[in-house]
C-alpha cells in the first residue's frame, strides 16, 4: 500500500495498536485540531461491532474496522461539525460495510457463473457424512438469526444492526442514518417483528 503522507502512517500503527496514540497524539494542523484521529479510538470497539454485525465475520470486521478508520483519516478535513464525530464516523462505518456487502455479491455471484460453467469445479457427490458435518454450522441457533437478519430490506437491517450489535441509542441511530427518533424506532419495531418471523418460518421447516 502506498502512503500518503506520515499522518496515514501513523494512524496506520495506532490501529494496529491503539496505545501508540498517547505517544502521537499531535494534530498535523489546525484543521484538524478540534478533532484527531486519536480522539476518535475512544469509539473502536463500536466501529469493530458496527462491522460485525453486517459482516458476520470477526476476521472481515477486524479489516472492515481497519478500512473506517484510514477512511475517516482521510476525511478528517471535511469534517465540518467536530461536536458531530461520533456520528460521522459511525456513517463511515455503515457506508464501509454496504460497499464491502456489494462487492461480496458481486464476488459471489462471479463464482458462481463461473462454477456453473466449470462443472468439473464442484464437490464430488459421494463425499458422504463426512463432508457435511464439515460445512455445517456448529451454531444452528445463531446461523439462523444471521440468516434472519440478512433477509431484512437495506433500510431496517441497518437500524436493527446498528442497535442489536453496536447498542447504539436511538438518538445516535437517528445521527448515523440522519433520521429522526421515531423513523429509527418504527424501523426497529418492524425489523425485529420480521426477524421473529423468519425464525418461526426457518424453525417450521427444519421440523
């Protein structure tokens, strides 16, 4: 990766290890002095729980987090509004992860076109047992919530993630998604009614 400048350095070490900040926490200029990329670590482990939630993968999360904070490094500039950071930088979040979603589609759907026309590609049939005990979730419980969750339209699935997992308040989710208190509380009454029903529909089939 190439370096912009010794600023993207430095936040480059101190998300690898955020103690180096009590160390470098000296603003490049003034632009940035109300708000630095040190003072934004405070909220770390929110932004890895952001990214959990819609990645469902600790390792992808742990770069997704890595990705928002050298995004709002970037940015810091722009900020217009220091007192607003906390919901600037969990806007950054949310908008990594639906990128990061995108392009995982995208990937996934390419794999696809490409195995259905590699036939060759695909797992022998008579692996038996052995093979699907392997790809079966060890959590059935949880891969069917992550299933219900990931079926809720774009809209409700980022409120309920951004309660359920980051355990944002409804003021900081109405900040993030720029709604007002009563838009993110019916989004969070639906979403969580839909994850309900899908669950009793996931669970009346297993039986």
């Amino acid at each position: 990766m190439l370096l912009e400048d010794a600023g993207t350095e430095r936040a480059i070490a101190m998300i690898a290890d955020p103690s180096n900040s009590r160390n470098a926490a000296r603003p490049a200029d003034k632009s940035r002095a109300a708000v630095s990329i040190e003072s934004l670590f405070v909220h770390r482990e929110t932004v890895f729980r952001i990214c959990l939630g819609f990645s469902r993968n600790y390792a992808e999360a742990e770069d997704l987090a890595q990705d928002v904070y050298l995004k709002a490094h970037r940015n810091l500039p722009r900020l217009k509004n220091p007192d607003m950071a906390q919901e600037w930088l969990f806007r950054i979040a949310k908008n990594a992860c639906l990128d990061h979603q995108k392009t995982s589609r995208l990937r996934r759907l390419l794999l696809f076109q490409w195995t259905v026309r590699r036939p060759e590609t695909r797992p022998a049939a008579g692996n038996g047992a052995a093979g699907d005990s392997a790809s079966r979730p060890p959590h059935p419980g949880l891969s069917d919530l992550k299933a219900a969750v990931r079926s809720l339209p774009p809209k409700l699935r980022e409120a309920f993630v951004l309660r359920e997992y980051a355990h944002l308040s409804y003021e900081e989710i109405g900040a993030a998604l720029d709604l007002k208190t009563g838009t993110v509380m019916s989004r969070l009454h639906r979403a969580r009614a839909a994850v309900a029903r899908k669950l009793q529909e996931i669970r009346h089939e297993q039986q």
